[in-house]
C-alpha cells in the first residue's frame, strides 16, 4: 500500500521518512502510533464511527496500533474497552480499518488480556479474573460506582491457559479476517502475559512457573499460536522491561527478557515493540538479539531523539503516544516545525470528541 500523504520536506528527523517493511505489512515511513487506551466502546465492546473518526485522523502516521482489545470476555479489565471476539466487535473493527486504508495508512489491532488487572463488575459476565497465581495486585480498578480494590484472581487452569491461547488464536483470525494488517500481543504493562514473566504475580509450581524457561513458556505458546494461525509477517510483541506498572516485580529482567527475545526469535515475528524505560544496555542487547523488526518506543522523547534510534541502528520505527494522541497531523506539524498541541489529560479516558476527535490541525 502507498499513503497518499505527501513525503515530508527534510528534517533533521530525515532518516524517519524513508520506506520499511515489518514482516507483511508495508510502511511508508517510519514512524508509529502506539497503542493507548481510550475508553470509549460500547457497553457491548463496540467501537465506532467516533472511533472510526479518530484512527482515521491519524492517518499519516504509517503504522496505527490499535488502543489493547480483549480476546475474550475474561480479557477485559477496563470499562468501554474494545473487544475482538464476536463478529459483530470483528466487523466494527473493520469498518476502522477501511477507513484507516482509505487514508493512506496500516492498522495493527493490539491484543489485550489483562489477567488480574481487572473488577469483575467491568466484564460482561462478572467472573472473577485469571491469572497466573492466585495473588492479587496492589490498587484498585475504576469501575461504574468508583474505585474498588482489584479482587485475588483465580489461578489459571492448564484447561484455562489451553482455552487463552485459543482465544488469542481466534481473535487474531477475526481481525485480519476483518481488514487489519496484523495484530500486535500484549506482552507489556503489567497485564496477562507480563504477569507470566514476573516473579511476584507467577508463583506457579509446574511448567509455566518457577524459572525464566517456565515463565516465559506461556507467552511464546501464545505467540506461536497466533503466527501459525494468521502467519507470523503480520504478528508484533509488545514488552516493557522492568516496568512496575501492574504492580509487577522482574528480579532477574537482565536474564528475563534476553531469554524471551531467543525464545521468540526463531518465529521470525513482523516485530518486537520495546516499550524503553531507560536501560540502554539491555535495549542493545535486545536489539541485537532480534532477527525482525524493531518498533522502539521512548516515551517523552523528542523526534529528533527517536531518530537518532534509527541512525544508530536501535529502531527499524519509532512509535508516539501522546504526540499522536493530540496531533492528527503529527506528520505535518514534524516537517513544518511546528508547536504540538498537548493533550487534555481530563479527557484521556472516556467521554465523547472532546479530547479525542475535536484536536486542532494546522492551517493548510
């Protein structure tokens, strides 16, 4: 696919706007939306035509990763967050797509299962959450009557880990069944598959616990699956080292995730997505230990910092959260040197345009 966006004028951001590949999906430059959640499905897990508005928006970025989308009703964690597990959510879903295409640009529908990260009053069959092990995290979940304390999950079953997998399989096939180029899994921020590598939330005692060989079995089973059912050139992963978020604790992330890393690697993946959060000796080796694709996600950092990745070999594309979220013409304000708007963090989360759709564009 060709974006119909014309190619910025040179920047020193320049090494950002050349043309890449990550497994199947073509990308006119190099530069990505990350996933953020934004809270605004439907009671039933819907998105729609305001969603379709908003990704379609951000069309000139050259890779958009959806907000994450739960496979399964157990997967929700959050309210109005997106699911992909029924045709109707698949079909929504599609209608983004289309429109995301029509721009000029790739959709990436992130997959999302939160684990113990969760109220049960948030999912449509109010179950209590699984998880690893039956321990719960710290804080509490906003829910329809204010916060609550995130409740002790259930740890999960071999029958229960069997039935995940295979709801990852089947949401992966309704999104790229629906349009999407691809999905990207969840590994990071302290949901589902996080929980599996870190030693605080995984006390398990068979084969998905206990060392790194165990800890990180579930998430390569997961990504298996999904490649071996939509292809693994249209599958990313996602992973943050070290980050607490989630109330997560990795004692040994130094070991954890080079070990992840090989144990992915021979899949051959579209990408690996880094969320970094400052250790420039591991991003190295992950880096090098990576045979695809790298998406590399700086947080706070400016364009010409994430450019500097990619010169110095760390990035193959960079992805943007907040930049994005409140410049749909991102692409255009980078090459005119323009001011960025900065986003309404009341309006993050919930609600209707406002902060989502109504961000103003530069004058043409």
């Amino acid at each position: 696919m060709t974006a119909r966006h014309p190619a910025p004028t040179e920047t020193p951001a320049d090494v950002l706007w050349s043309p890449t590949r990550l497994g199947r999906i073509e990308l006119a430059h190099r530069i990505a939306m990350a996933p953020m959640t934004r809270s605004r499905a439907t009671g039933d897990g819907l998105v729609t035509d305001l969603t379709r508005e908003y990704y379609a928006q951000r069309a000139s970025l050259a890779m958009l990763i959806t907000e994450g989308t739960q496979p399964s009703e157990d997967g929700q964690g959050y309210l109005a967050t997106p699911g992909i597990h029924t045709q109707e959510q698949a079909e929504a879903w599609g209608r983004v797509a289309d429109a995301v295409h029509e721009a000029g640009s790739t959709l990436v529908v992130q997959l999302m299962h939160v684990g113990r990260v969760a109220h049960p009053s948030n999912t449509p069959h109010g179950r209590t959450p699984l998880a690893p092990s039956a321990i719960a995290a710290e804080g509490d979940m906003f829910t329809a009557t204010g916060p609550q304390p995130m409740p002790v999950p259930r740890e999960m079953t071999e029958a229960d880990l069997a039935q995940t997998i295979a709801d990852f399989r089947r949401a992966a096939r309704l999104a790229v069944d629906a349009g999407a180029n691809g999905v990207e899994l969840h590994g990071a921020n302290g949901y589902l598959l996080q929980q599996f590598l870190s030693t605080n939330a995984n006390r398990r005692t068979d084969g998905y616990g206990g060392d790194i060989a165990g800890r990180i079995r579930f998430s390569v089973e997961v990504a298996t699956a999904v490649a071996d059912e939509i292809g693994a050139d249209r599958v990313g992963f996602r992973i943050s080292p070290g980050s607490p978020l989630g109330d997560i604790e990795e004692t040994d992330v130094a070991e954890l995730y080079p070990a992840l890393v090989t144990a992915l690697a021979p899949l051959h993946l579209a990408y690996l997505h880094v969320v970094h959060l400052g250790d420039e000796a591991l991003l190295r080796g992950i880096r090098d230990g990576w045979p695809t694709g790298l998406v590399l996600n700086r947080a706070g950092a400016d364009i010409e910092r994430r450019a500097q990745d990619v010169r110095d070999g760390l990035a193959d594309v960079v992805s943007v959260g907040a930049l994005a979220l409140a410049n749909p013409d991102l692409i255009h304000r980078i090459s005119a040197g323009a001011t960025m708007n900065e986003p309404d963090r009341a309006t993050l989360y919930g609600g209707g345009e406002r902060g989502y759709t109504d961000y103003p564009r530069l004058a043409a």
